[in-house]
C-alpha cells in the first residue's frame, strides 16, 4: 500500500490509473457531498450526530416518532435541499460520459450523482434516495411536495392513497434491509471492474464497506481517497489522501 498526500502527486496517480484502466467503478460516501455543503455522518458539526437517526422499527411502530422522523426531513431539506453537485460529482460524470467509469455505487442518498447528468442505469445507491418517498407495503412512489403540504396542515404521517400503507423517504434506515437488487448490481460492478475508486467514505458502513474488499480480490486495483485514514487502507494499492474535490478538480472542468 502506498500512500500519496501531496496535491499534484495525487492528481498525478490519479491520472495514471484512470488512463490505463478500461472499466473504473466509483464507490462513493458522504465525503464527496461536504463540499457541497452536505455535512458527512461521522464529523464533528454533522447534525446527525445531534440527532440520531430513527430507527426502521420505531418509525414503524411508533407513529409520533414517524411524525418526529418527517418533520427533521423537512427541516433538513430546508438546509440541504437545494445543494448542487460538486467537484467530485462533476469529475465522476466526465467520465462516465467518457465510458472510463461504467458504474457508480453510492451510499450517498442525496441525488447529486444525477443532479450532476450521470444516468440512473450507471448509478447504484446502496440506501436509497432521500428526493422522493415510497410506499412500504406496495411500492408506489409518492413525491415529497404533495406529502409535506398535507403534512404542514394536518401534522400527519403520510398514508398510501393506493392502499393504506405506510409512506417513508425511500432511504434505507437503520435496522432496515438494503435493496436486495442494489447490492447484486454492485457486486457485479465491484467483480466486473479495473479499477475500484473508494472516495469519500469512512468505510465502517456494512454489508456497503464490503465492496472495496470484494473488488480487490476480484482482481481490481484499488484506490482510496479519503482525508482521513480508513480501516481498508491497508487493502488498498493507493491511498490517496487529501481533499477529494482538489484530487478531482482537473477531471471536473
Ligand atoms: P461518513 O460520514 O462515515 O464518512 C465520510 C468520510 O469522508 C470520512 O472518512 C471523512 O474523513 C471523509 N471526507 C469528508 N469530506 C471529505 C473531503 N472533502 N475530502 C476527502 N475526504 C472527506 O460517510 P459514509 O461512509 O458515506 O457513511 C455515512 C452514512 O450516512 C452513509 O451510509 C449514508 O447513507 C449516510 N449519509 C449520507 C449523506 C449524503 O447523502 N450526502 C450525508 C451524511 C450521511
Ligand atoms: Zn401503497
């Protein structure tokens, strides 16, 4: 493992792995949102270390700690809703418009990966999308504008209109199972890959933080980015580390 700090000698490595690898799959987390203004989970000043997360059972059984659940996803939209992509999000749609990357797993619920043109079949999102909500008993996809105009004037967690069940953000919550076809689509990219890009993430997330390992025993190169050390670090070919939208600036233009 071989750890590369300095600014232009990561862009440097950077440059060289992604010009000789064919099939490049992204792995991304909360670190390449903060400098869209998107507070990681495990910093300091993140607001989620403030107020933890409800869990997937409570919100299910509890229907004030579901009401509690929309109102902080409001209060955080106001915040956070209106971010746009970032250098790193920009630089990972170059190249997938480039054909170098060919899939992007993230566990990232903020939508910036397709705010930032990257198409829906090349993006895998291991917990789910926080911009709309579903149905938990039929599937149905409700928008968020018509569930928080009724939710401001009644105070009421949403119901299903369809058939009476349980409407939630269409994330993945703690306690709740991944997206059984997620983690086969990114399985098959973290296999298929060259080079695997680990960016942005604390990787202590599981089964999402197993990927880099089964892309490294697939045969693919892999590569971290991340400003601070990771428990895989020493799986890893390159450490890069350092500030993830320095590292991709010359990729994002
Ligand atoms: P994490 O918060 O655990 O880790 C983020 C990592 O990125 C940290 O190691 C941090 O040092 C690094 N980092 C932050 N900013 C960086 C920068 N500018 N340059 C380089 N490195 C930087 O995030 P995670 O591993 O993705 O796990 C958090 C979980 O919480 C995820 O499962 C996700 O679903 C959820 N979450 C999502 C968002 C989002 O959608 N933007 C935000 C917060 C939390
Ligand atoms: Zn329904």
């Amino acid at each position: 493992m071989e750890i590369v700090s300095r600014i232009d000698a990561a862009r440097i490595a950077l440059d060289a792995l992604i010009e000789r690898s064919t099939r490049i799959v992204a792995f991304t987390g909360a670190g390449i949102s903060t400098e869209c203004g998107v507070p990681d989970f495990r910093s300091k000043n993140s607001p989620w270390q403030r107020l933890k997360p409800i869990d997937f059972d409570i919100f299910i059984s509890d229907v004030l700690q579901r009401e509690e659940a929309w109102r902080r996803k409001f209060a955080l939209d106001d915040i956070y809703g209106h971010v746009q992509p970032g250098r790193g999000h920009w630089a990972l749609a170059n190249l997938v418009a480039s054909n170098k990357v060919v899939g992007i797993i993230t566990q990232n619920i903020d939508n910036l990966h397709q705010a930032s043109g990257v198409a829906a079949e090349h993006i895998v999102e291991l917990h789910g999308n926080g911009a709309y909500a579903t149905c938990l008993d039929c599937g149905k996809r409700h928008e968020l504008g018509p569930i928080r105009r009724d939710f401001m004037a009644t105070g009421a967690a949403p119901i299903c209109g369809d058939c009476g069940g349980i409407v939630k953000t269409a994330t993945i919550s703690f306690g709740q199972s991944l997206p059984e076809a997620a983690i086969q689509r990114a399985y098959e990219m973290a296999t298929g890959c060259d080079l695997f890009l680990a960016i942005g993430s604390s990787l202590v997330v599981y089964p999402a933080a197993a990927f880099p390992t089964i892309a490294r025993q697939h045969g693919a190169r892999l590569v971290i980015v991340n400003d601070e050390k990771t428990p895989l670090d020493d799986v890893a070919d390159i450490v890069l580390r350092g500030d993830i939208g320095d590292i991709f600036e010359p990729f994002a233009a």
